[in-house]
C-alpha cells in the first residue's frame, strides 16, 4: 500500500513509527510513502488492513495537525 502525505518532512517520523509497529515502511518519493502491513501478509482482508494502517497514521498524526495521508493503490 502506498500513502502520499502533505508534509514529506514528516515522512522519516512516520516510518520510523510504521517500523516500530512490525510494518515495513519505505520512503520511496518526496511525497510517498510505501507500506506493507504484517497483518495482511498473514492472509486478512485487504480492506480492512487498510483501515487499521489509516488509523494507525491517524493517531501518529495528532501531534501534527495539518499533516494529511491518502492512501492510494489500496484495493
């Protein structure tokens, strides 16, 4: 899965936290951010993978307000 975020000088936070969580984040654009997430590895729904690394994103990102992820090439 990939996100593309607002703010790219938040992006090294964002993986550092990402790798912390047993995902394996890579900063691959200014702008874009690649994810695997272990949980789909292991055979869970797409979908919903994608929901629970949206929300991860979303609790690391209240310290930092305007900061904004899309998650694109979800599905």
């Amino acid at each position: 899965m990939k996100l593309v975020i607002t703010q790219p000088e938040l992006a090294p936070g964002l993986v550092s936290a990402l790798t912390e969580a047993d995902c394996v984040a890579t900063h691959i654009e200014s702008d874009t951010i690649e994810v695997v997430v272990p949980w789909h590895v292991n055979g869970s729904n797409r979908a919903q993978a994608a929901t629970e690394l949206l929300f991860f994103v979303r609790a690391w990102a209240s310290s930092h307000p305007a900061f904004r992820a899309t998650l694109v090439d979800a599905l």
